[in-house]
C-alpha cells in the first residue's frame, strides 16, 4: 500500500505571452472556458480525485487567483438581495475550505520546475499531484483520478501521457519507454526510461508526450534543489524527473479522454466550442449558431 496522495500543486507563476494582450494584467489560467476559468477546471479535477490540500504557485498579478477561490460575503448578499440564490450556491461551490489552501510565491517564472521547487516546504514526505491548467482535459472519469487509481498499484512516479504528431515533439517533454505491454501488465501504462524535453523532431525518442498532469514523490525537491537551466534557458520539470528513474519506478499514464492545449490560442477556442457544445444549456443552441460558419 502507498501513502495516499493528499497534496497538489497547481503552478501558476508563467508569464502567459502567448496570450498578450490578454494577459497583461489577467493571470492566463483565469481565463474561462465558457463560465469557468481553467483553474477551476483544474481544481474541480484535483477534488474528485480526493485531493484534500490545494497548493498555488503564483506570481506578480495573480492575486485574482487567490480572490476567485475565496469567500464572498458581499456576493452572497447581493444574490440573495436579488433573489438569485440558486446562482449563489454556483459560486460558493468555488470557495475552498479554510485551512486547506496555500499560495506560494515564485519570485521570478525561472521555468515550471522551480515553480514545483518553490513548494517543497509545503509538501513534507509524501507524494503530491501537478496540475497544469492549461492542459484541460474533458474525460468521463477526471484524468487524475484515473491517474491516482493506477498509481495506488504502482507507486513510484507517474506523468500523464498520449501521442502528439512527430513534428510536435519539440513543444513537450517527451518519453522513451518500454513498448511491451509485459512490462507493466497494462493497457494504459507504459515504463518510462528516459525524458528528454523538447527535443527536435529528428532527436526524439518517441512521440509519447508528458501532459500537464504528475503524481511524484518528494525526492524530485533534492534534484530540483541542484537543477539547471535548461531548454528555452528555464529550470525545466523534466530534467529534474529523469533523475527520479534510477531510483523508483517510474510510468507514463494514457489517461481516457481529449485533452485541450489551452494554453495556445487555436486549442483555446477548440476547447471553448467542445466544452460548449458538450453543455445541455448551450450545446444545441451553439450547433444552430454555428452551422452557417461550418457551411460556408
Ligand atoms: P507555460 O509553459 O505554458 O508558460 O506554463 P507560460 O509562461 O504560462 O505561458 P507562455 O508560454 O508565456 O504563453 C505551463 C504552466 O506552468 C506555469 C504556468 O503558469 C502554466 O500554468 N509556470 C510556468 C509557472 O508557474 N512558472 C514558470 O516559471 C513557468
């Protein structure tokens, strides 16, 4: 039996540039995806997978993060006044409960791996899960629930996985890993042995792909403490992981469902139509809207 995993991180340090204009003075995980900003998705995810302690690396501008999570006693009053009561309880379900919720600080965005490193005193010795939200994953069952009933098999380390097209693979960490299903004795779980990230197309090793979902064990701080710069010059999450493969199993997850790069504008807006049109509110309403656009 492992230690249950208690603890997420939710790094929300970056710049967001990709995003400008949008992002100067909006953090990129607060924007929505139909009524819901990205870090509540990821929230909402890290909840149904029994996630109890909710940890924000954050930065400069970023304090409507801390906000939308909060208790609004002046929102409760207005609703209430308008008789709006139903739409209330829509809001107070995104407060989190007190004592369980942490904000960081990462001083400067020196890259995702210091973001997980500027944690470690809140972590202690247990596994924690990463959440990125701008991966969003639309799935039945949430991807690190699925994540976390595998790993309660496994233990180790273990990142979320799927194929990305060849020419994609210097956009992610990629895996190698052992393709014979012998090895873990599971459809979706693959032995990692090696990371590299961003590699060229012509260096890659595979074109399985790490997503922004992560079960690790608190040794990853002692290598973060040593990590270097690395691709595009930031301290990378990845470089860090490979050292973890020596010492503990280490597996990628395939997880079920379609995952939305939402932290690109295209994937964005594929994400904002399929999140809408999955909706019983907005969906057929939507495909009525849209028909004309598709057509012509
Ligand atoms: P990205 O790699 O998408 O970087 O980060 P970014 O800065 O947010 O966006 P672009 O590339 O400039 O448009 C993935 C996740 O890791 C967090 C981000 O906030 C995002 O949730 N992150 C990244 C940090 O917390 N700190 C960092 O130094 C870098």
């Amino acid at each position: 039996m492992f230690k249950p995993v208690r603890k997420a991180i939710f790094p929300v340090g970056g710049l967001g540039t990709r995003f400008l204009p949008a992002t100067k003075a909006m953090p990129k995980e607060m924007l929505p995806v139909v009524d819901k900003p990205l870090i509540q998705y990821a929230v909402e995810e890290a909840r149904a997978a029994g996630i109890e302690e909710f940890i924000f690396v954050t930065g400069r501008g970023k304090s409507s993060i801390e906000d939308h999570f909060d208790y609004s006693s002046e929102l409760k009053s207005a609703l209430h006044s308008k008789g709006k009561d139903i739409l209330w309880r829509l809001v107070e379900s995104t407060t989190l409960p007190p004592g369980k919720v942490a904000y960081t600080r990462q001083p400067e965005p020196l890259g995702l791996g210091h973001a997980v490193w500027c944690a470690k005193p809140l972590i202690g010795d247990e596994p924690f899960a990463v959440i990125l939200a701008d991966d969003l994953i639309q799935s039945d069952i949430p991807c690190l629930q699925q994540m976390i009933a595998a790993y309660q098999q496994v233990g180790g380390a273990m990142v979320a996985v799927m194929e990305v097209p060849m020419a994609h693979t210097d956009r992610y960490g990629i895996v190698s890993f052992d393709p014979s299903h012998a090895a873990t004795g599971s459809r979706r779980l693959v032995k990692v042995t090696g990371l590299v990230e961003k590699p060229r197309v012509d260096l890659a090793p595979s074109n399985l792909a790490v997503i922004g979902r992560y079960i690790l064990d608190p040794r990853v701080f002692a290598l973060l403490d040593e990590q270097k710069r690395g691709a595009g010059g930031e301290i990378q999450l990845t470089d860090a992981l490979s050292g973890l493969l020596p010492i503990m199993p280490f597996h990628g997850y395939r997880f079920a469902g379609r995952r939305f790069d939402c932290g690109d504008k295209a994937g964005f807006v594929e994400a904002t139509v399929a999140f809408a049109m999955s909706r019983d509110d907005l969906g057929d309403d939507l495909a009525a809207r849209l028909r004309p656009w598709i057509d012509s």
